[in-house]
C-alpha cells in the first residue's frame, strides 16, 4: 500500500521535473516512509539512466546529470532546446514522424536512437518516452528515460560488419577464382585437391578427366605424364618417377617458381606457397605468349623499334670490336637540325615519320658493313669501316647531308631535313670507345656552332670549345658597352638590269686580331640574353652607314635588316624601328626585315605576325631568309605579309651541277612569282650561278661575285666606282676567301 502511494507521489513529483523534485507532505511514520522510498528512486534512476523532460512541445524543461554528460552539453544549454540539438542524420524524416505521432496520441513509444553529442561524436541510446497528464488527462509533456548502449551497438555493428564481409570474403573468393584467367588449385595437408577453377583444367587438358575434388596431387602428375602431357619429361619409365619425385618434393617445400613445358609446345609458371593452415596453394599461368616474346626480345633487343636501326647499346659493343680489328675507321654523330620544331609544328606522329625517313636514307647511304644506331630522340651514330684519313670522311659525311636534304612529305608538307655531324677517327681521335664518343660529340657541337647544315671533324682545340663560349659572351657584353660590333653592307643587283639595288646588313665583330664567326657571336647573345640588346645595336649602325651614303649623294637603294624573333615578339618593336629611321631621316620604304623561316614558326607566331603587319602598313618591306630549310609552309606564306622569298646559298651552291637543286631553286621561284612575290638568290659566287638563277626566274642577286660584305669606306667606293652601271658576271671583288669565312 505504501509502495503504491509511494509510486503515486514520484509520477506526481515527475510531473514537475527531476532536478526541482518537490515531495509532497506525510504525516509520521507514512510519510517518512514514502519520501525515503522516493529518494531512493530517484538516486536509483539518475544514477543508471538518462532522464529529459520536455513540455508538450517538445522543448527541454529538465535534463538530469547523466544525460548532461553523454550529450557534453551544460543543463543551461539544453533546457529551452528542442532534441533537434542532438540530432545525429543518422534517421530518416519518417523515423521521427512515426515517434512524434505515437508519443502524441498518449501511447508509450520504445526504439533506439542515434544522437550526436557537443563535440560531434556519435552515441546510441535505448529510449522510453512517456506522456505526462494533468489531472484532467491531458497532455501536458513528455518524459524520456535513456539507457546508453553504445557499446553494444558497436559490438553489434562489428558483428554483422564481420559477417558481411565474411560472406562477401567466401563469394568473392570464388568468383575471383573462377573469373582467373590462370589456372588456381588448393591441396590439403594430405595433399588431396580442395578447391580449383576451370582454368586449372584448362591448363592440363590430358590429366582433366582426373583432376576433382580429393583427387591426390600424385595420381593427377601420373596421369599427365602417362597421357604425354610434359614435353620435357621423357617416356622411360624410371625417368617420369625420377622427375615425379622430384615435383612431389617441390610440392611439399615450395619455394621458388616452376616452370613447366607441356604438349604443343605451350608453357606454364606453377607458382605455390603453403598457408599456415598447411594448406598448399599453386597458381599455374600460361606464360607461352610470353615464352615466344622472350625469343623475339632476345632477336630484337639491338633494334630501334621506330627506325628499325641499331640502338643505343649496341654502339658501345659494335666499338669494341671494331677496336680490335686491324683497321681504322670514323665514328660519326650525326643530329637532325630543328627537329624539335617539327615536332612543335606538325606534332609528334609527323616527327617519328622524318625519323623513320631519316633512317631509311642513312641505311641506304652507307655500306651494308657500316653500322648504325638510333641514340634517342632525333642523335644518330655510324661506324663507317675502312675510314682512315679525313678525306674519306669528308667525302661520307657530305654524301650524307646530301642524302637528307632531299625533300620529303611529312604530315601534309614539304620537308627539307638536315643535319649536324660530328666525326671522330680511330686510332688518331682516341682508342676506346668513351674517347671516341666524346671527341665525335665535340665536334658535332662544333658543326652545330657553325651554322648547322654541315659536318666538323674532331681538332684537340674543340675541347675548350665551351669555355670559350662562356669567354665570348663575357667579351661580348664588353664590346656591345663599348661600341666595338660593327656591321659590313652587302649588295644586291637586279638579275635583270645589273644594277645595284640595296644592301644587306651583316654583323661583324672583331676580337682582338680575329673575326669571331656571326653564328658564334648570336649563339653567345642568345646564351648571355643579349640579342635584342646586341639587335638594336646593329640596326643602328647598319642605318647610320646608310644615311652617310645618302647624305654623300650616293644610291644607296634598299636598306635589309636582320631580325631575331625575340626583336619581333616585343609589342613595340615596329613603333621603335620606325623612330629609329625617323631620326636618321629614313623613309620606311627605304627598309626591308628579313626573318628566318624559324622566326615565322615561333610560338609566339601571332604576336610577330602582328608586328610585320605594322611594319608592312608603315611601307617596310618583309623578306624571308634561308628559304627552303625550314618546314614553313604555303600557310605561312599567307598569313605573314612577305614580300620576299630569299633562296638559301645552300641550294644556289649546286645548281648549275645538281638537279636536285636546280629544281627546288625554279620551284621557288615559280611558287614566289605564283603568289606576288619577288625572289632574291643567296650564295651567288660563279657565273653559271648567276646566268641560271638570272635565267630561272630570280629577280635579285647576292653573294661574292657581286661582292664581299663591306665596310663603309669600301661600300662607299664600290657605290663610286659603279657609277650605277650594269654588272655583268664576273669575278668577286676582294680577296679570295673560303665563303664559310666571309659568310653571315
């Protein structure tokens, strides 16, 4: 009866909140009683459960300690709080709805609820939430009685996590197995067949009809060698037990892998480890395909696969031996020039193309004795055999450079290859194969300083080649400061009136008592940084000397400037030319830019396109230079405004003897006329030169039969003593000098 009232008094007190319990009076020893067992009730659930009180509309009016700590938040910060605060995510919409709705028709609702506390972590409790009423059985609030079971979730959550992934474990297991292109077997510590795929069968087609489940490893090896299924195990009897006993040990103690030769001349690795359950697992894969790879590697591992030559390692063994042979002969690296602009232009497919061509011409140049290789990228080497004095190589290495220069088409354009050659000689340039290499590679360095398009020989001297660089582009920097690069005019005529018609502005710098070489004196400014510097220098001076020949009456006629791309790539460029010639009293029609064919195929083609598009408005003539050995095409033509085609000295040196030559001179010039322009002719030197490009569609002539560069004093007088007549062929005034040493 006491208990009964007791219970009454705590519902009642529940009503008002846990953490204000107020017990109700009792008189004597009956209210002692109740409010004793109240007390204790109340220190019983508080000490076990997690105890909210909320008011009808679910806001939090009393929290006891426990669900204070579990949730890390403060009573002040809950009470007034809806249990949204503790809201994990982790139910759905409905899952609060359905509770919401029992809860609120007077029912008692029972689940577990996923809550997340202050600090964001995650915890389970098993929940009871009663309605509250007031005497008239309304409702008045709720009350939620929680019991943490975090644990146990865990614990229940790992449970099945485990048996899912067992689960998942046993069937992927077999599917993997059978989905295995190799052929998998397991055997048992008594060496019985437990588990196999298909493939396993498949690996041994005259021992399948045994091989099952608890079929021992023993009778399946006697089988397949009773039925020929290993080509390597002899008939003789006592040679299958021999080699049976042998398996069945490597079977008991795997270690290492097996291979095995089967019928039909297929091959397969066994590989095996024992478990530390004992049980023995072997994978068997068909590696025939690769077995015969093998043999191809072995047959082709000299060969470059792009090509179809000799690779890199075989240079070094091939000059082993000829090193021990009774004879000497000449190690050539050759190099392609501006290979990496082909593939910038015409993209990485059209690059391996020229390079199977390459390799083709090479092939075809040299004598089948000879050897050759593939370094990499775009380096070529040759072994010429019963090579021993310079004018043998000379003679091989020009050959060569001929042979590449033949036009090609690759990806959609004409191509003219060249080619940069570096020669060393045994035994007179080095007598091991390290030496020969690196004295070659000088000298190719050296070709390439001189203009590329040519071959070098190896000279001791070329050693310091790279420290006289650096020594060149330091004196170079000193002799730009101090006015000391100068530049010498070389005129051109007209092919049909012989008359002179402008000069052509070439550098010249003397270092001390000798010439350094145009090429090596721009190579030193691209290195130090220097061209635009060393560029605007030379425009100056060449512009200067042509308002002295103006100013002494003189016909000076067209005034050719060279430009580098990095002069053409500054947005004021054409502004500060044309200031420039201002201030010398120039008309821009007085001038001409020539630029290279690599200039117009720059990366930065638009932006140099956009300045010859200002010097051509302003009235400057554009010519492009050293046409023909490049990879410049029609589309070019067209996009740059060129008034000019100037034909390379190296197709004008051979056209009276070469056909080639003399096609590819006439076909620019047609091209040129086709399309409006005019057409100068480098490198003119002999009258048969002069009367074919005169006679072939040439307007313009350059070179050393009209003349020499010269200083001004000697341009002065050249201008002099003409007298603006016409010139006929004859011989080149001044001294006679190689043109390679005169050239710029």
């Amino acid at each position: 009866m006491r208990r009964h009232a007791a219970s009454a008094q705590f519902r009642a007190a529940s009503d008002q909140g846990l953490g204000s319990l107020e017990l109700p009076a009792f008189s004597g020893d009956t209210g002692s009683e109740a409010r004793n067992e109240l007390d204790s009730y109340r220190a019983a659930l508080n000490r076990h459960a997690i105890v909210g009180i909320t008011d009808r509309a679910g806001t939090i009016t009393e929290v006891n300690d426990l669900f204070c700590e579990i949730s890390q938040y403060s009573r002040v910060e809950l009470i007034g709080r809806k249990h949204s605060i503790l809201n994990s995510g982790m139910h759905e919409r409905q899952f609060f709805w359905t509770l919401w709705r029992t809860i609120s028709s007077g029912e008692t609702w029972h689940g577990d609820i996923c809550n997340r506390a202050k600090d964001g972590s995650l915890y389970w409790v098993d929940t009871t939430i009663v309605p509250r009423h007031d005497p008239a059985g309304k409702i008045t609030g709720y009350v939620s009685i929680r019991y943490d079971i975090t644990q146990r979730k865990q614990v229940e959550s790992a449970l099945l996590e485990e048996n899912r992934k067992r689960q998942s474990a046993e069937n992927l297991l077999r599917d993997v197995i059978e989905a295995l292109p190799n052929g998998v077997a397991a055997f048992d510590a008594n060496d019985r067949l437990i588990l196999f795929n298909s493939a396993y069968r498949e690996l041994y087609p005259r021992a399948a009809a045994v091989i099952a489940e608890g079929a021992s490893l023993r009778s399946i090896l006697r089988h397949a060698l009773e039925q020929g299924q290993f080509a390597d195990v002899a008939a003789d009897p006592s040679v299958r037990e021999a080699w049976l006993a042998a398996r069945l040990k490597e079977h008991l103690g795997p270690s290492r892998p097996i291979i095995q030769h089967l019928s039909g001349d297929r091959w397969v690795q066994v590989q095996e480890r024992r478990s530390a359950s004992g049980h023995v697992v072997g994978v068997g894969t068909d590696i025939t395909e690769l077995k015969r790879a093998e043999r191809r590697i072995k047959e082709q591992s000299e060969i470059d696969p792009l090509t179809g030559l000799y690779n890199r390692r075989v240079i070094g063994d091939r000059l082993a031996r000829a090193l021990k042979a009774d004879h000497g002969f000449a190690l050539l690296l050759l190099d392609l020039d501006s290979f990496k602009l082909v593939n910038d232009t015409l993209g990485h497919d059209a690059g391996d193309d020229l390079l199977i061509k390459v390799g083709a011409r090479l092939r075809g140049t040299v004598r089948r004795t000879d050897v050759i290789a593939r370094l990499g990228g775009d380096e070529f080497a040759l072994i010429l055999r019963n090579i021993e004095v310079e004018a043998d190589a000379r003679r091989m290495a020009e050959k060569l450079l001929r042979a590449l220069a033949v036009p090609v088409r690759i990806g959609g354009r004409n191509v003219v290859p060249s080619g940069s050659i570096g020669i060393a000689l045994y035994p007179r340039d080095g007598t091991t194969p390290t030496e020969l290499m690196k004295h070659a590679d000088l000298a190719l360095y050296q070709a390439k300083a001189q203009g590329r398009r040519t071959f070098a020989l190896y000279r001791p001297e070329m050693r310091s080649s790279v420290e006289r660089l650096a020594g060149v582009t330091q004196a170079l920097r000193v002799a730009i400061a101090r006015d000391r690069i100068d530049v010498a005019l070389q005129p051109q005529v007209d092919l049909r009136s012989g008359r002179h018609v402008g000069f052509e502005a070439l550098a010249r710098w003397e270092r001390g008592a000798t010439r350094v070489p145009p090429s090596e004196m721009i190579a030193a400014a691209e290195e130090a940084g220097l061209i635009v510097q060393l560029g605007y220098h030379l425009i100056d001076k060449a512009l200067a000397a042509h308002r002295d020949l103006l100013d002494e009456g003189l016909e000076a006629g067209r005034l050719a400037l060279n430009v580098a791309a990095a002069q053409l790539r500054e947005p004021g460029f054409a502004r500060r030319l044309l200031a420039m010639a201002k201030r010398r009293r120039l008309r821009p029609g007085w001038l001409e830019i020539e630029v290279t064919e690599n200039v117009v195929l720059d990366r930065s083609g638009e932006a140099i396109a956009t300045t010859l598009r200002e010097l051509d408005a302003a009235g400057v003539s554009i010519a492009l230079d050293d046409f023909g050995t490049g990879y410049a095409s029609l589309s070019h033509l067209k996009r740059f405004p060129v008034h000019r085609l100037k034909i390379d000295r190296s197709f004008i040196r051979n056209v009276a003897t070469d056909c080639d030559d003399a096609i590819i001179a006439r076909a620019i010039a047609s091209l040129a006329h086709s399309l409006g322009m005019e057409v100068v002719a480098e490198g003119v030197e002999t009258d048969e030169q002069y009367r074919f490009v005169a006679s072939h569609g040439c307007d313009f002539a350059q070179g050393y039969l009209i003349s020499m560069p010269m200083f001004l004093p000697e341009a002065r007088a050249y201008l002099v003593g003409r007298g603006d007549g016409a010139i006929v062929a004859a011989k080149p005034a001044g001294p006679a000098q190689p043109p390679a040493a005169a050239a710029a």
